[in-house]
C-alpha cells in the first residue's frame, strides 16, 4: 500500500464531516504554507500553532451551523479571518491564496469574526489596583494612583450603503467614514479594556459613558486621559480622579529629540 502524504491524510479525515468535500477542496491554500511558527506569525499575528489548535478548537464549539458543505474547513477559516485583520489583504487577495471567490472570503469573515471576538475577550483580563501598582513603571512616579489610561482608536471603513448608518458613522474630524474603539491600558501597558465600536460620530464622552468603564474602577483610582475628553463630571460622580498631564507640542517634542 503506497504512502499517502500528510495533505491527502488531513483531506481524508475531513470527507464525510459535513464540511468539505474532495472535489470542492482548493488544489492550493495559503494554510498549507503556514506550518511553522514563523510563517504563521508572519501572516496572522498568532504566536504558535499550538494557540492556532486552541483557537480553532475554541471556534468549533461555538459554530452552530447549517450541515451543508463549506469549501473552508473552520481552521482555513479562523486563519483567513486572522490574516485579513492583521494584513488588511482585500477579500479578491485573500481569495486567490484559499481558492475561493471574493463574496465567499467576505461571508467567512463576516460569521467568523464574532465567534473569534466570544473566544478573545477572556484574553483581556481587568487587573486589580494592587496589581497595577506592583507593575508602575517610574515615569509614573507622580501619577500612582493611576488605575487605567484612556483613548479612543479610530479606524477608517468603507462608506454603508444606509444613509442612516453613514449620518453615523462620518467623522467631521477625519473627514471620513470611521468606527471607534475606546481603549484602555494600564501604566506598565497592558491592555485592558476595549469598547464595542462606535460609529466615528459619536464623542469620546459619549463611548466613556455608554461603555460603562468607569464602573469598574474604585474609589479614587486615577484616569488618565488627553485633553479631548471631556469627562470632569463623570469622573466626580463615579469619585474618581482625572489625570491630565501636559504634553508636548510637536515643535518641543522634537527639539527634545534633537537634544537627547
């Protein structure tokens, strides 16, 4: 009986599933050069393939779906959503590396990116007061109560074909059609909180309110934000403290640079 190789074993395992099938199977997929940890790392900002199994894994539980034929296994699409959000690549791209049409790749992301978001969030831990403090670099030295730093992230998007939608998400500031994250780190940098998006209309304000994050804080815990958020008031009614630090202009910034 002749060897059979690793691609045609992984093909036989998968007949039979509901999920592919032999003929419909792309001859060529971007995942079959993504074996090692580099050139996985390299496309999809995934650190091992071992977190890879986990994810998919973690996706496979959560996917409840028709028992129809998808030219995609979950793992080619948990890696296709990966590198479209680390790459950017448009979905004609992405198509022509995992051997199916544009419209396809944009469907694979659209159902696979909420999944992925359910199996992150837990990622994102919200660490306690003590445990940032134990973690303050020394710039900090006159902010220690510093509990969490605030700011919003905006990403350009495609004009929405609703007007309603557009009216939302214009930016008067970017001058285009954005979505906004609010994001907040702690002072060693640590990533811990990230809002829902918003569309680019609406204020920091309004994203620091409607999030809810100033709840999580404590008593007295410091807020430091830049000067575009207006949130005084919030922060008295929730007894927190708002930090502001001056910050320098870009002419003194890079005078400092010269200097140093």
């Amino acid at each position: 009986m002749r060897a059979t190789d690793k691609c045609t074993q992984v093909n036989l395992l998968l007949l039979g599933t509901g999920e592919i099938s032999e003929e419909d199977r792309p001859a060529f997929s971007l995942s079959d050069l993504l074996q090692n940890k580099m050139n996985l790392f390299t496309f999809t900002g995934i650190h091992s393939v071992s977190l890879l199994d986990a994810l998919v894994s973690c996706v496979e539980e959560l996917a409840v779906e028709a028992k129809t034929n998808k030219k995609l296994s979950v793992r080619d699409r948990v890696i296709l959503t990966m590198v479209k959000i680390k790459e950017n690549m448009t979905f004609a791209a992405l198509g022509v590396l995992f051997g199916v049409n544009a419209q396809t790749c944009a469907n694979y992301f659209k159902n696979m990116c909420p999944m992925l978001a359910q199996v992150c969030k837990v990622m994102i831990p919200f660490p306690d007061h003590e445990l940032v403090r134990s973690n303050l670099p020394k710039s900090f030295k006159n902010y220690k109560h510093t509990r969490i730093i605030l700011d919003c992230a905006e990403t350009p998007i495609e004009k929405c074909k609703c007007l309603k939608c557009r009216i939302l998400t214009y930016s008067q500031y970017k001058k285009n059609h954005t979505v906004k994250f609010n994001v907040g780190i702690t002072p060693s940098g640590l990533i811990s909180e990230i809002s829902v998006p918003y569309g680019g209309r609406a204020s920091d304000k309004y994203i620091v309110e409607d999030s809810g994050i100033l709840l999580k804080l404590s008593f007295k815990d410091g807020v430091m934000v830049d000067k575009g958020y207006r949130i005084e008031k919030q922060c008295e009614e929730n007894y927190l403290d708002l930090i502001r630090p001056p910050f320098l202009k870009k002419q003194q910034a890079d005078e400092q640079r010269r200097c140093d």
